[in-house]
C-alpha cells in the first residue's frame, strides 16, 4: 500500500490521533515537517512561541524514533517538497491536521490545492477540538448549532459528544530519506525553552491538574492569585488533545463521592473546554463588522498600556505577568481587553497583536475569537460588555495578592480597598515606592458613558428598533 505524508504543523503529538483512525488500516506514515519562508517567519515573531515550538518538535522526534521512525526535515517550499517526497516515497495521500484560523484555512486550502495538483489525496482532520463538528451540523430548523454559546453547549455536553479515545496506532515508515536537522531556537533567534515539553509531559500535567487542582478550578478561574490550569499552551500546540483533556475530566464525575466544589469546578472546567470547540469552529470568519467603525487604530495612551502604567493595578498587573511569563491569567485577560477596547477606544486587533508578542501559547482562532467577543463582537449576539476594572479588582483580588506580585511598587499594600483610598486621594500612603505608580490614567466611567453613547447613536442610525440581537 502506498505510503501517506502527515504533515505536521500544530499537532506535534502522536497519541489520540484522529488522523490514524482517518487512514486505511496498516497504511505507513511518512511524518514531514516543512519549514517554508511563511512558516519560519512566523515562528521567528515571538522568541517564546519559537523556543517553545522546536522544544515539542525535538520531543515528537523522540517519540517517532522511539518507534522506528523519525521527522522528515525540509526547509524548502511547500510545493516542491511535498512533489519530492512523495515521488521519492510513492505517497499518494497528504494528511494534516486542519487550521481554524483565517490565516489556517488559507494554509490547508493551499496545501489541498499542491496535493490535488500533483495528483494525491489531501486529507485535513479535525485534531483540536474535542467534540465532532458533525454533532452540530444544520438542524430541522435551520440552526447551524453554533450561533448561540448556549445552545452549542447542550449539544456538546450531550454525554454521547465525549469521544472515545483514538487507538488506532501509526504504522510509521522506518526514515528513508535523509533528513535537514530539526529546527534549532537559534535558527529564529530564540533561546531554548526553560522547560520539558512534550506529549508525555503534557500528560503528566493533564493528570496532576485533574487529581490535584480540578477541586478548586470554579474559584481559581475568577481569582487572579489563584493558578488554572496551564493547558492552554500545550493544547495550543497540539500536545494534548482536547478530546482527552474532556475524557479525563468528566472521569471525575463517576466518583460517587465527589465533593459539591470539585462538581462545580468540574462543570466551570469543561464550559471552558466548549468555549474552546466554539469558538475553533468560528475561528474562520473574519469578516469585518460595522461596528468596527466604533473603535480607532492608533491612541497615544496605548503607550500607557504597553508599558503597564495605566494607574488601573488589575490592567498593569496582567500585562506585567504577560511580559514576564508569556501567559496571563484569563480573568485578567478579560479585563485587560475590555480596558484596551472601551476605554482606550481602539480596534480589538491593536490588543491582540501586542499579546502576540509575548504570548507562549499559540492559538490564532482563540485570540481572534476572544478579542473579537470582548470588544462585543461576539458570535452569537454583538453588544459592548464594558468592564469596569477596579470593581473588578476589588471582587477578584482584594487582599491585592496578584496586584503585589506584579507591580512591586505597590508590594507593601496591605489590600486592594487601601489602594482605592490612595488613588482616590481619600489616604495619604507615606511609602515612597508608591509614588512611583501612576494614579488612573482616564476616568473609567466617563469614558464607558461616552462609548455607549456613540454606540446608541450608531445603532440608531443602522438599526431598526428594537433589533438589539444582531444574528450573522
Ligand atoms: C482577550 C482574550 C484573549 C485570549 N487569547 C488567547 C490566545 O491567544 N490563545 C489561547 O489559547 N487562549 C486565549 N484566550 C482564552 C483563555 O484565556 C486561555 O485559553 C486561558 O487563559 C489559558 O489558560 P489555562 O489553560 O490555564 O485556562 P483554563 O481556565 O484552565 O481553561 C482550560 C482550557 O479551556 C480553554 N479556554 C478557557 N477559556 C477559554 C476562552 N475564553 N476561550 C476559548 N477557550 C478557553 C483553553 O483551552 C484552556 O486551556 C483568550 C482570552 C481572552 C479573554
């Protein structure tokens, strides 16, 4: 039987493959890597995504030779590789993993057009997501099952959604073709990741987060102190799938003796773990929206925001942690992206593209989906939902545990309520370190009056009344 190419690109994983499942039984693998001019200058944009990418590659190279087999390496256009390794192999199917951002698609539609033009099968699997898109294909009732969060979610927690895990084991080619060396951070002018990556290692963290943390999740999700999961990043990158990630998750409900907080954390965990599938499934519409119109591209208090001195503790913090650590805390991400549309007023891409830079996870459909929700843009339904960002502080960190952490010229605060006094000038503070954080940069309520102002007025002038649902 001819042999079949799998592209790699974002799942670097060898368990849980729906793509083995999708190939004939006893086909051979060929694992290719390419590395085109599009694909090097993109990883080379963020050093952390680089480091992290060539450390998960370094360790599917293991795990393929752990097996017979190893990752073919080409550093050359897309086109003439896959001609060249399949005349020299005899594949005649093209295998990848499918994108769900509009940058993705463009990419699986470019490889499906070389593939068909030289004659092979292009086969682009669901990998990312945890439930079948065909469990929310077009109803009785028109209703494409994704529209409405709500209704999607019903659908996907239906208990037959959970996927059963993807046995099927690779048959991988012994390496025939000599190979270019695996991509090296320095290559894009990164350093090595500070850390074990890997699909075993992703694992490993699967399992002490389910065993250990899961029982606090539901609060740890609004409490910046408090840590979440750390997923994301290696669900991002493919080394975890989400259908496991689900599985093991709602395991944990079989226990009899579940306490009431696990249950609820349990529940919190996998409406995270759906928003994921929704918004992948949505990733690819990126048509603009009038509304768009409300918000500007350029601001010179973005400088304040890039910097972390808005004078906002819960903004600056977030986006100190962002910097330092290349993540950020996701209740924090809301209120930082709220801030950074409403109250500086600009387009949900300024926000977006500067997490890019420093952001470790890679994840282009969650970050479009997300920005876009949170300068009311949502999928579902477009309405601006402004965060007020000091209530938010005071509800989500008030012994100002995150805040301190991040923004060490407020270490010696005692809690949030004392920092609202200082920067209210209601409380003299006679340390000197304080002084050197700026008071609110804007007056957040006036300028979330003044946006939902133009946003009435705009509606008004576009809309008919009454019709406050836009349905896309
Ligand atoms: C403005 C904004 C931008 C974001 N940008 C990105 C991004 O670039 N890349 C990215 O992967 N995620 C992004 N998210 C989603 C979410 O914040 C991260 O997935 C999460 O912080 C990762 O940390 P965690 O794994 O500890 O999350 P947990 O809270 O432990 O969540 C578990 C998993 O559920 C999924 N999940 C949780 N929240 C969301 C959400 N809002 N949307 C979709 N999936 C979710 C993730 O896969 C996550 O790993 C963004 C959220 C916001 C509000």
């Amino acid at each position: 039987m001819n042999p079949t190419l799998l592209c790699f690109d974002r799942d670097l994983r060898l368990t849980d493959r729906a793509i083995f499942a999708a190939l004939e039984p006893g086909t051979q693998i060929v694992p290719l890597l390419v590395l085109d001019r599009r694909r090097i200058e993109r990883i080379a944009r963020n050093p952390r995504r680089a480091a992290y990418f060539c450390a998960a590659v370094e360790a599917l190279d293991a795990e393929l030779r752990l097996r017979g087999s190893r990752l073919l390496v080409r550093r050359a256009p897309l086109d003439t590789t896959i001609r060249s390794v399949a005349r020299a192999t005899g594949a005649r199917v093209v295998a990848w993993s499918k994108r769900y951002d509009p940058a993705g698609a463009r990419e699986d539609l470019r490889l499906q057009a070389i593939a068909e033009e030289h004659g092979m099968r292009a086969l682009a699997v669901h990998e990312a997501v945890a439930v079948d898109p065909e469990r929310f294909a077009i109803d009785d009732e028109g209703d494409a099952g994704f529209r409405s969060f709500n209704a999607f979610y019903r659908r996907w927690r239906a208990p037959e959604s959970v996927r059963s895990p993807v046995d099927a084991a690779a048959h991988l080619s012994p390496s025939v073709l000599p190979s270019e060396p695996l991509p090296h951070p320095e290559e894009f002018a990164a350093s090595c990741f500070p850390g074990t990556v890997g699909e075993r290692v992703a694992r490993a963290e699967l399992e002490r987060f389910v065993n250990d943390r899961l029982v606090e999740y539901a609060r740890a999700v609004r409490t910046p102190a408090l840590p979440t999961s750390g997923l994301g990043l290696p669900l991002s990158y493919g080394l975890l799938s989400g259908r496991d990630v689900v599985r093991n998750v709602c395991k944990r409900l079989e226990d009899p003796f579940l306490l009431a907080e696990e249950r609820a954390g349990i529940e919190r965990f996998l409406r995270a773990m759906a928003r994921r599938d929704f918004l992948l499934f949505a990733g690819c519409d990126e048509a603009p929206q009038p509304e768009e119109r409300l918000f500007t591209r350029a601001s010179a208090e973005f400088a304040a925001l890039a910097e972390a001195r808005t004078g906002f503790p819960l903004v600056d913090a977030g986006m100190r942690e962002l910097v330092a650590t290349g993540t950020m805390h996701p209740a924090v991400r809301s209120v930082v992206a709220s801030f950074c549309c409403f109250d500086l007023g600009l387009d949900w891409r300024v926000g977006m593209e500067e997490w890019e830079r420093y952001l470790t996870e890679d994840e282009p459909a969650l970050a479009i989906g997300n920005w876009r929700w949170s300068a009311g843009l949502r999928v579902d339904m477009h309405f601006p939902r402004i965060i007020d960002p000091q209530r938010q502080f005071l509800r989500g960190d008030p012994q100002a545990r995150y805040v301190r952490r991040w923004i060490p010229e407020l270490a010696l605060l005692s809690d949030a309520r004392q920092l609202h006094a200082w920067q209210d000038r209601q409380l003299a503070l006679d340390f000197f370190e304080i002084e050197r954080y700026p008071r609110p940069m804007l007056d957040h309520r006036a300028r979330a009056v003044a946006f939902l102002e133009r946003y009435s007025l705009w509606r008004a002038a576009t809309q008919p009344v009454g019709a406050l649902r836009s349905s896309r």
